[in-house]
C-alpha cells in the first residue's frame, strides 16, 4: 500500500485524507475483485446447471415411458386377471351344467329303461299268449285262452292309454265269433300285434320264438 507523507501541520492533513482514499480505493478493489470472482463462480454454477439438467432431460423421459410401459403392463395384467377369473366362472357354469345335462340323461335313460323292461314284460306276455293259442285244442282251452288274450290286452290298454294301436285292439270285440278256432286265430293275431307293436316302439330284440302271423302294423 503506497502511502504519502508531508512535514508540517497542513501536509501532514493532507497526507492523511491521501492515505484515507488510498485505503479506500484498495478496499474497493478487493471488493471488486470479490465480486468478480463470485459472478465468475456463478456463471460457472449456471453452466453446470444447465449442463446437469440436459444430462437429466433424456432420464426424465426415459422415466417418463417406463412409468407408461409400467402402467400399460399393470393395467394388462388386472385385465388378464379379469379374463382369468371370467374363464374360471365360464368354466364353473359349463361343469355345473355339464354336470345337470348328465344327471338328467342318467335320469332319462333310467326311465327308458324301466319303460322298455315294462315294455319287454308286455311283449313277452302277448308272445306266450299268442304262442298258446292252437288249432287243435279243445274248444274249452281255446276259449280260456282267448278270454285270457282279451284281459290282457284290456289291461295293456289302461296302462298305455296313449298307444292307438292297442285302444284299437282293445276295442275290436269279437263277441259275434262263435266258432272257437276262428276266435282263437282272430285273438292270436291280436296278441301277435300287440307283440309287434311293442317291438318296433320299444326297441325291443326280436322275440325267440315267433307267434303267429307278422302283424301289419
């Protein structure tokens, strides 16, 4: 630091307020200085900011696309779940009905069983019937056999009100049939029809021993 000195009482005044500035202008300096050195460190701040946020620009929407792909691949699979869920419900109803449309054919071939056994009952029955009627038996067992041929188709009558074939057969009477061996082959017909007739709507096998002449219908 430079400073001036004068001899005598207004010098040395003089001197004083030179030195003073002098100081003063120093101090100025270094607050200049400081100053500058501080804009400097700044800018430089600034540039590494800048320079930090367009480094982080590209992260910033890379993050941006995995937060969407995330999104996407969440919502894809709350959606899978949902099909997932719909498909074990799908399949839930088609084996409870699955398991409904099995119980009921179970049930229907049961009752299909049970009729075509009844069936095969009243087949097997009018094959004996018509089977026994002969023409060479007495006139006595022919007429027994003939009033047993009519009952039983009566009876098969009430049991199946529904078939027309055997309401017809039930009510052909043949009571102007005097002579016994025509009734009998006219009531052996008949129980071979009604032995047909429940063949063919049944299902049933062919009869082991044939009976009389095949029926017509």
């Amino acid at each position: 630091m430079l400073v001036v000195a004068f001899v005598g009482g207004c010098g040395s005044d003089r001197v004083a307020e030179i030195n003073a500035e002098i100081q003063k202008l120093s101090a100025e300096r270094v607050e200049a200085s400081v100053v500058s050195a501080a804009r400097s460190e700044a800018d430089a701040a600034e540039q590494r900011l800048a320079e930090t946020r367009a480094a982080l620009e590209p992260l910033r929407v890379e993050a941006k696309q995995l937060a969407s792909r995330k999104a996407q691949l969440e919502a894809a699979v709350v959606h899978e779940g949902e099909l997932a869920e719909h498909a074990r419900a799908d399949t839930a109803a088609t084996q409870q009905a699955t398991a409904a449309e099995r119980a009921e054919a179970e049930k229907k071939d049961g009752e299909i069983a049970q009729a075509r056994a009844r069936a095969m009952g009243v087949r097997q029955q009018a094959a004996v019937l018509a089977r026994e009627i002969r023409p060479g038996d007495p006139a006595w067992a022919t007429e027994r056999r003939v009033k047993s041929v009519t009952e039983f188709i009566a009876k098969v009558a009430r049991d199946y009100p529904d078939d027309p074939v055997v309401a017809d057969l039930a009510l052909s009477g043949d009571e102007s049939v005097n002579d016994p061996v025509e009734a009998g082959a006219i009531a052996a017909q008949k129980a071979a029809r009604l032995r047909d007739r429940f063949t063919r709507v049944y299902d049933l096998d062919s009869p082991d021993v044939a009976a009389g002449a095949p029926s017509s219908k």
